[in-house]
C-alpha cells in the first residue's frame, strides 16, 4: 500500500513541475571621470569685482575629464552664478564666465572648443575621442552699480559633469 501512494506522490511532483527564480546582478562603472585638478580662487582688483583672471590675483579652476570610451559621454560645465556662501548682500551681483579647453592628450580632440554648445553659464562638448581633456574656467562676478562688496569669505561652485549619452 505504501509503495502505490510513493508513486502517486512522485507522478504529482513531475506534473506541476519545479520553479525558481534567478537574480542577474550587474555593475556599470563609468567610462568618464571627471577631476578637479585645481581650485580657483577669486582675486578682488576693485572694490566691486571678484575675478579668476590670473592678471587681477585669481586663480582659473580647471577640471579634468578622463574618458575611456569615446562617444558615449558629454561634459556638461557651469561656472558660477551664485554664490554658495557669502556675506548678505543687498544688490544684484552680475555674473559672467566661460569653459575653454587649456590641453589634450590627443590631437584629435582639437575641434572640441569649436564645436561646444554654450547656454546661460553652461557649456557643453561632446567627448568624441578617448583620453584626457583638461578645461579651464573663467569666473567673474560684478557687485552693484560700482558698489563696494561687503567684506568677508565667497565661495563659488563650478559644477562638472559627465553625461551618458
């Protein structure tokens, strides 16, 4: 009698079968990465202004991008047009700035400054070759109507990303 409800048993395991669900894990790491290499520092040649230009005390930021896999990434770079801290301020503060590439580490990334896409404080290049591209950023800020900046520390943010296409 045992042997018969064995079979019986084993015939409805084989008729309904077996299920199991698999998990696939995978990681991506990036193919681009982006470096700040070297801070900028605002010099105050005036009263009013507060510059990165080298001929008036500042220091340009540059940053870094090391791509291995050419044509899937775009550098998006913004310089400043806000304070991240500062002393309160009860003017307008006029902005101004620009991206350029400063070195290469391929010659066939030359034509990146004339292709580049510049929107408000943003530029964009198109990261079409492998290796490294070094960019320098200009930042200016213009407090007022030839008013005087109130004294303290003012920090600024150049934000550098890379971004999958």
């Amino acid at each position: 009698m045992l042997k018969p409800v064995i079979v019986l048993a084993a015939g409805c395991l084989i008729a309904t079968g077996a299920a199991a669900n698999t998990e696939i894990i995978g990681t991506v790491d990036s193919k681009c990465i982006v470096i700040s290499e070297t801070p900028g520092i605002y010099g105050n040649p005036t009263p009013n202004l507060l510059t990165t230009d080298p001929s008036n005390g500042g220091v340009k930021p540059i940053i870094r991008y090391d791509v291995i896999s050419a044509e899937y990434y775009k550098a998006r770079i913004s310089y400043p047009d806000a304070f991240s801290t500062a002393p309160s301020l009860d003017d307008v503060v006029n902005w101004d700035g620009s991206v350029t590439v400063s070195e290469v580490s391929n010659t066939d990334m030359s034509g990146y400054d004339d292709n580049k896409v510049t929107y408000n404080n943003v530029t964009e290049y198109d990261l079409t070759v492998a290796g490294s591209t070094w960019f320098t950023i200009a930042s200016e800020a213009d407090y007022g109507s030839n008013k005087s900046l109130p004294a303290g520390t003012y920090n600024a943010v150049v934000e550098a990303e890379c971004i999958p296409l």
